[in-house]
C-alpha cells in the first residue's frame, strides 16, 4: 500500500432523536451509502418518485433500506417510510442544488472517490482481488459507479452549507435546551479520557538494508534482460494488495500517491524501469506504464526491509529514554512529540493528541478505544505517562508509543458543568435542524412532485409531501 491515508466522513440519515444527538454529537442531513454490494439480485424496476428534475427507482429504494436493515435488523413499517421520505428529501437537494448552479469540480469527485475507495481496501488489507469478490467488480469500475451518487452527496452539502450559513447559539439558549429535557431522558455517558500519545519506529538496520536492496537490483536485472514483470512481482512483491495483479496500481491523479514514489514515476518514461525508490513502505521498482495529463498508471514491486530483533530492542530503548525525559526531566510532552515523534504518524500536528473520528473530538469513550491504547493508559493519573507499548500497523511492521493521560471522567449522568460543549454542540444542531426544517416547509411545494400511487398505499404519511401547509411563526 503506497497511497496517502485520509479520513472518510461517515453519513446516515436525518437523526430526530435528540438524545442520539448529544451521544454523538453529530448533524448530518444527507443520506448516501458507500460500500453496498453490487453483487445482489436484480430487482423488477420502476420510477416511483419524481422530484424537480430527479427520479427515484424502485431498486434505488431497496438497495438503501437493505443498507440500513444490516445495521438496524428489524425496520418498522414507519421506519422504513421515513427512510423513503429522507430518500425524496435528498432528491429534491440535489434538484435544488442544480437550479441553484452550484459546482463540484472533477477534481473533487475523484479525491472523494479515491479516499473511500483507499478507505475500503485498508478495511481489507488492501486485497484488490478480495476487492473485486466483494463488489463483483474492479476498483476503476467501481468507482465509475458511484461517481454520480457521490456527486449527488457532495452537491447536497454544498447546498446544506449556502441554507444553513454560520449558527451559533448562545449560553442561554443553551441551558434552556438542557433544561427542557426531561429528568428521565438525560444521557448516561460512560467513562471517557483525552489522550496524547508519541510514535517511534524502529530503524532498519544497515544490513538488512542492503539485503533488501540487493534482491530489488538482481530483480531489476532480470526484468531488464527480458524476464516477465508481472511474473516477477508475483513471485517476490511484498505488497500483498498489488502483488496478484502483477503490481499494478491502476490510474492515479498526481497527489494520491506518496512523494518519493509520485516523484519518481512521473520522471519515467512510458515503459521505462525506475532505479530502487525507498519509501516509507520499503524499496519500490516502478515501471510507468501510461500518462494522461496528470494522472499515470503503473506496476510496482516492493521488497520490505525486515527488522531485527535488535532494532525492535533498540526502538523500545529509545522512546523509554524519551519518557524518562518527560518524566523525571518535566519535559513537556507536546514538545517531546514535536522534537522526537515519528512526523508521518497520523497525530504529529495536532501536538499527539488523539482525535475521535466518530466524533471530531478529543474525546474518548474507553469502549471506543483500541485494546493497545486502553490497557497502557488503564492505570495511569491524570498527567502521567505509560511505559513503552508496542503495536502493529497496516504493514504488519511493529512500533512503539508512549501515551500521556490528559483527563478521564467517571460515568454520569449528563450536566452542564461537566459536559457543557456536549450540550452546547447538541443544541447547535438542533437549531440547524428546525432551521433546514423551515426552509423546506418553504422551498419544497415550488417544485414538480409525483410520488407512484403503490408507494402511497404503503407510506400514506407521504401523502401530503411537498405540500404547502401552514408554517409556523
């Protein structure tokens, strides 16, 4: 795996339930899924929604609800109506979004797409063939696919950012919303902590390096005096995902790959055979083997540099000594990250600090956290710092980090001494929910909306949809 690692933002569909809300601390009014199978039965097919100018199909419908119903089991009969209304609401966006003229570049689309798509093969140990069984497809086709769905999300937001503008809410408002929660309803949160860590990898030694250098040049000599690429990858690449399909990584826009890699590769011409690359992953042989303006196609193989158990010795020596520092030394340990931390590992900039992606905060559930994380700060005082623990990435490669205890709550009940950003964030939503609510009330009876009569003896609540009724003050 040679590709940049980026964060994908989940979605769901539109949460009324406030308590959810502060649980997650999350406002989301689109509904799109990435990652459904398209491996499924096909289903008798019909337009039953026109909105604006968007249609909606049967099978469309059905995909969705299916998604939902593998996270959720049992759906409702009102369930699964909401799901349809979300469904419709989404539609009369992206219809809105076009009349409104507002763009999304091709650049972006294909950024998103590459990052779901990298997302997924991490998820499957960036196993393309794994890949193709899953979706009973290639990756390039695959994203052909969702192209237009992601597209549709990405105008939504676009459109959600314009209606929305900047809330805020203020103290009051705030208190009066935690105040209007019933005593019964208030969320038990459970124990939860800020954490920083600090990342160290081992050094390969020289020895290993160039043993591993060695088998590149006589791998690369046979390629020059005739032998199979593809044949040869096989045999001895080291990245497992590439490897089956004779190292190839498909097309890839200029800033999707690594730099030591990207650089090299957009040097080559069509055909031609890079010297040893060394990148994070290990010592690469490229072959370039199409260039469409910015974007290139190539194979590659990758023989890794195997540590000894001395330098898994010496690592482990080495953040311990770090440690020592911040602990008997008073060292700050915001500036032992930024002075002795690992610069590629994924909190260097934020200082070491941990950041929940479920919730876009430094906060932790102790559920939430990986086993390696939870046992080394299980024990520790606010402030303290864990002795050295080793872990494993993606590539199999051992590290080590050391964890500093920012703070820890006890479970509680919520309050607003103790969690008032909770409560603040929870209320902000709300305010952009009644907001989008008011605007829909309004903009939606503009628009051409036909709904198939068998959808209406199902879902008789949507039978008022985009009607004009009454707002309120």
């Amino acid at each position: 795996m040679i590709k940049k690692c980026r964060i994908n933002k989940s979605n769901c569909f539109i949460n009324k339930n406030w308590k959810q809300i502060i649980l997650n601390s999350v406002f989301v009014l689109s509904f799109f899924y990435f990652g459904q199978g398209f491996g499924q039965a096909k289903i008798a097919d019909k337009i039953i929604a026109k909105i604006g100018g968007e249609i909606l199909l049967y099978s469309d419908f059905m995909e969705q609800k299916a998604f939902i119903k593998e996270k959720h089991a049992m759906l409702s009969p009102e369930e699964e109506c909401g799901i349809l209304e979300n469904i419709l609401v989404q539609k009369f966006l992206v219809h809105k979004a076009k009349v409104d003229s507002i763009e999304i570049k091709d650049e972006e689309i294909e950024q998103q797409l590459n990052a779901r798509i990298e997302q997924i093969l991490q998820y499957m140990g960036n196993d393309y063939t794994k890949f193709e069984e899953e979706y009973g497809a290639p990756v390039a086709t695959i994203k052909e696919r969702f192209r237009d769905d992601l597209k549709s999300q990405m105008l939504t937001e676009r459109l959600q950012q314009k209606v929305l503008g900047d809330i805020q809410v203020t103290p009051q408002e705030v208190e009066e919303f935690f105040n209007a929660i019933p005593k019964d309803s208030i969320p038990y949160f459970k124990s939860e902590v800020e954490i920083s860590e600090l990342v160290h990898r081992p050094n390969i030694n020289a020895e290993e390096m160039k043993t591993a250098k060695d088998k590149l040049e006589k791998i690369r000599s046979r390629i020059l005096a005739g032998e199979s690429f593809e044949k040869l990858c096989q045999q001895f690449s080291e990245d497992p995902g590439s490897a089956k399909l004779g190292g190839n990584l498909g097309w890839m826009k200029r800033g999707s790959l690594v730099p030591e890699y990207e650089a090299a590769a957009y040097n080559l011409q069509k055909d031609s055979l890079s010297k040893i690359v060394e990148t994070e992953f290990g010592l690469h042989l490229i072959q370039l083997l199409g260039r469409r303006g910015n974007s290139i196609n190539t194979r590659h193989i990758l023989i890794r540099p195997k540590s000894k158990e001395t330098d898994l010795q010496q690592a482990e020596h080495y953040i311990d000594s770090i440690r020592t520092l911040v602990v008997k030394d008073s060292m700050n340990f915001e500036f032992a990250v930024r002075s002795f931390s690992d610069k590629k590992s994924e909190f260097y900039n934020s200082g070491g600090r941990l950041l929940n992606p479920k919730t876009n905060s430094y906060i932790f559930e102790t559920s939430d956290l990986d086993p390696d994380v939870y046992f080394a700060i299980d024990g520790l005082k606010i402030d303290e710092v864990s002795k050295p623990v080793a872990s494993t990435d993606q590539e199999g490669k051992t590290y080590y980090r050391i964890f500093k205890l920012h703070s820890r709550s006890s479970p509680h009940k919520a309050n607003l001494k103790q969690d008032y950003s909770k409560i603040q964030t929870a209320a902000k939503e709300i305010k952009k929910n009644q907001r989008f609510q008011l605007w829909l009330l309004r903009e939606l009876p503009k628009v051409y909306i036909f709904l198939d009569p068998d959808i209406l003896a199902v879902c008789p609540s949507l039978e008022n949809f985009g009607k004009s009724i009454p707002q309120p003050e």
